[in-house]
C-alpha cells in the first residue's frame, strides 16, 4: 500500500492511483507495468517507487481505495434507511450505481487480489472485507444480533457476494429490466433472513 500522503507529495499519489485504476481495468494487471503507470500519469518512473514497492502493491492500494469509495457511497445512501429490506435494496442499487460508472473495477478490486497476491495478508484482507455486507445490511446490533443466532455472519456475507456477482452478470447480459433486478434480489435475500421456528431450530441443530 501507499505511503501515508504526509511522507510523500500527494498530487503525485493522486495521479498514479487514478492511472493505475485505469490501466488495470482497461488493459489488466499483466499487461500492465510500472513505467506505463507513470507515464499515464504524467510522472516520472521513479515517481512511482517513490510510493510504491512494485507493480504489486500499486495493485493492492487500487484494490483498497476502491473499496474504501463504496464504502463511503454505501454509508451516504444508508444514512436514515432503517428497515432491513430497503436497506438491501439500496446496497444493490448502490452497487449498480458504482459498476456502472466503474466498469470492471470491481471485480478487479473484490476477487483479483487473492489471484495476484495470494501470499500477501493484505490481499486476504481486502477479499475478507466481502464478509461484512450483511452486518452493514443489517442495519442495528439488534437485527444483526438476529441473524447472527442462525448464521454464520462472514460466510453468508461471501455467499451473498458470489451471488451478486453472478446475478449482476446475468442481469447485464440478459438486459433484465433494473427494477426487477434490484426487486428479485431484495426479495430472495430478505426471505432467507426471515426464518420460521421450524428451520430455525434446523439451522441450530447443524451448527451445534
């Protein structure tokens, strides 16, 4: 990752990472290298070791300030939604939003560290940051304390990830209407958090 902006001058930081988020997504890691950074950004080579070990860890800081930035639109588009289902709507309409004013970045930010990186904590790190999407969905510690009593939080939270992806790519590709999309999926997520007594009591049983 970068270094703190205070050690090094940020407008040069500035321009590399948007270079960086735009050559990665554009023409992929491989094909990507550190002089080709620099020079999108108008910088010279040496600029980018200045904040940057390798090719690598540019990488992995574009990986973390894209996920950062949803974050910070997931927060803004949640503050005042209460109710669990509108709260599940608006993250999908908010990633919606995000892919389709950053074409592939988030596939590249989400799932490509792990495959570039795999013996990197940090890369790890950042594919772990899928695990927390139902307690932000949740919405208060009551609901998720809920929740938390039939599932396993993270491993959920990765298996509504994967789904999302797949859907997203489906939806894109088949031209599903936005609507129904957004609908469909609420309505599927907000069902299988919403558990009678009897598989209640299912779901304790195969946990222990």
């Amino acid at each position: 990752m970068a270094e703190p902006a205070t050690a090094k001058p940020q407008a040069s930081l500035d321009r590399l990472r948007r270079a960086a988020r735009r050559l990665f997504v554009s023409q992929g890691y491989h094909s990507t290298r550190p002089q080709d950074i620099a020079r999108e950004a108008g910088v010279a080579n040496g600029t980018f070791y200045l904040h940057f070990k390798d090719k690598r860890a540019a990488f992995l800081d574009f990986a973390d300030q894209t996920q950062h930035d949803l974050h910070d639109r997931y927060l803004a588009s949640l503050d005042g939604v209460t109710d669990q289902r509108a709260r599940w709507r608006v993250i999908f309409d908010t990633i919606i939003d995000f892919s389709i004013e950053h074409p592939g970045v988030l596939h590249a930010a989400f799932f490509d560290p792990v495959f570039i990186a795999p013996d990197e904590p940090e890369a790890w790190m950042l594919y772990d940051r899928m695990g927390h999407i139902v307690e932000m969905a949740a919405g208060s510690d009551e609901a998720l304390a809920r929740i938390r009593e039939h599932y396993d939080i993270e491993l959920v939270s990765h298996a509504v990830c994967g789904m999302l992806r797949q859907a997203l790519a489906y939806g894109w590709r088949k031209q599903v209407p936005r609507a129904q999309l957004i609908e469909e999926l609420t309505t599927f997520i907000d069902r299988a958090f919403r558990l009678d007594a009897g598989d209640t009591q299912t779901n304790r049983d195969t946990r222990g």
